[in-house]
C-alpha cells in the first residue's frame, strides 16, 4: 500500500506537451526520445508483411488508397492545343531539361472524363471507385537529347487518381472539372457532328481557373501532337528535415500498352484562364490557337523507366 500522501494532480505542461508531439513517444519504458536520434526498422519485422502499393498498408492491403498494377483506362477527352510564350515554358522546366526544338511554345489543355480499374473486375461494378476527371496541361521538352511531353500542372476529382497520378511524377492537385456529355438521343448535350459544341471548366479552392468552348468542324486521323509523346517526369519527396534535401529525386518515364484510340474530331475551340493566389495559370495564357479535339482512348499502364535518380542515401 502506498502511504505516500496524495497531492492535486498539476495542470498539464504546454511546453512538454508539445515536445511529445514533435519528438515522438520512444518505444516501451524508456519513455521519450530525443530529436535527431535513430530507432531503425529490424529486417524481419512485421514491416514486411504489410502489403499495399500505398499507405495505409495493412496486412491484406485492402485499405490501400490505390489498387495493384496494371491500371486500365478508358475515356473521353477535348484537347486544345495552343501557344504561348516559350521563356513561361522553360521558367518550369527543371534542372537537366530544355525547351523542345520545333513549335517550342505548343501546349495542350486537356480535359479528361476516365474510367479506370485495376485487375478486379468487380472494381467496375463500383462506379465510385473508378470514375473520375482530371485537367491537365502539356509541353514538350528535351532530357537527354531526347523529345519528350511533360504535363506542367493538372488537377484530378478523386483521391485514388491524385496519389496514382503522383506515383507516376504528375503533380496532381485536387479541383472541379466539368464537361460537356455528348448525346444520341434527345436536346440535352451536343452531337458528334460538325457544330457540336461543348463546355469545359476547371476550378479549385472556390476559384474558375479555366473554362473554355470547343465546337467540331469534322473528323481528324488523332488528337493533335503536343501531347503525343512518352511523358518524362520529376517524381520529388523533400526529406523529413525539410532541409533542401530530396528522399526522393528522380525524373521518370511511363509506356502504355494496349493502348486503343476511338473517335476523333477536329474543331475550334476558345480558352480562358483566370487568376488565382495559389495558382500561375496566367504565365501560360493562349497566345495563339492551334486545334481542338475530342477524342476517345483507352490504354493499360504497369510500370516506369527511372530515366535519372539522386535519391538521398
């Protein structure tokens, strides 16, 4: 029996309040850790057995907020492609790359409606889990002598498209994105003949960032080509010291497979972009119109090629 006397228990301190919080509880009874110091995962732990692409992993990986590779995709795009200025271009593009040699200027501004779906076949009977829209905005640059595209900015509707995005180095943001369904039947959307027209609008944090018309003039062999070529992307992590240092640093690049084009159409098509505090869509505003397109596609991806990594050790 404790004969100790008892004494009102002491208000709780602020201060070491906030030290558990930035410094972490330390394992078992040695009660806190300091900063700075090490606690490495032992090979062989249950670590190991958590399964899942992404967090949160768990022991069947069910939980992951995306599913296992390969990913298939199928949908419906308007693409519009147009210049501007190429020194708003090369001010984005990272260490190593350069402005592509021909039409240097030439971005896409692309509006997507995907269906998508990994292996499970039972993931399509759950519409939730495999619809969304994304805009995305693409130039074409130069790593390593070679011609590539680049998607500089997109914004995507669901969380699964936002982390698959960024495992594949776009830099997917979370936004609004509308367009325009065509119809076979009835006066509730355009058609796909020459004088259909369609909405399309992009916004984020309660803010229109774009928002743009395109009206079909006739059919078209493909979807422009600014956007036609094997993406070559940053894939960055800042290190948990907030440093400077990079855990992760690569520039990436993706092949499709599969891959299945459907109908095509040309048309014209006008453009806006709005301004915003958190947004810079106005350095790449349209300076002069090439095409519009909609267009169908379908494609499976798998894997990636590293292209480059400096990668923190």
């Amino acid at each position: 029996m404790n004969t100790q006397t008892s004494r009102p228990a002491s208000p709780p301190d602020h201060h070491s309040m906030m030290v558990s919080l930035v410094v972490g509880w330390g394992g078992g009874a040695g009660g806190l850790r300091r900063a700075g110091t090490r606690d490495p995962i032992k090979k062989g732990s249950s670590m190991s057995d958590l399964k899942g692409l992404f967090y949160p992993r768990t022991p069947t990986g069910k939980a992951s907020i995306v599913p296992p590779v390969p990913w298939h995709y199928s949908g419906e795009l308007i693409t519009l492609e147009y210049r501007t200025d190429p020194a708003k271009i090369a001010a984005l593009l990272p260490a190593g790359f350069a402005l592509a040699d021909e039409d240097p200027g030439a971005v896409a501004a692309i509006w997507a409606d995907w269906q998508s779906t990994g292996e499970d076949p039972a993931q399509l009977l759950d519409p939730v889990r495999v619809q969304y829209k994304e805009m995305f905005i693409v130039v074409r640059c130069i790593f390593q002598g070679k011609t590539w595209s680049r998607c500089i900015y997109i914004w995507v509707d669901k969380e699964f498209a936002m982390l698959r995005g960024q495992h594949q180095g776009y830099p997917k943001k979370l936004g609004s994105i509308h367009m325009s369904r065509p119809v076979v039947v009835g006066k509730a959307g355009p058609r796909l003949q020459p004088g259909g027209t369609f909405g399309v609008t992009l916004a984020a944090n309660d803010r229109r960032l774009a928002e743009g018309r395109f009206t079909i003039t006739g059919p078209a062999e493909k979807p422009g080509f600014v956007n036609g070529l094997p993406m070559a992307h940053n894939r960055w992590l800042p290190a948990i010291e907030t440093d400077g240092r990079q855990s992760l640093d690569e520039v990436v690049t993706m092949a499709s497979y599969d891959v299945d084009f459907g109908r095509c159409f040309a048309g014209e098509f006008d453009l806006a972009y709005f301004d915003s505090p958190v947004e810079e869509l106005l350095d790449i505003a349209p300076v002069e119109k090439i095409a519009g397109y909609w267009h169908e596609v379908g494609v499976s991806w798998r894997a990636g090629t590293t292209l480059a990594r400096n990668n923190l050790a």
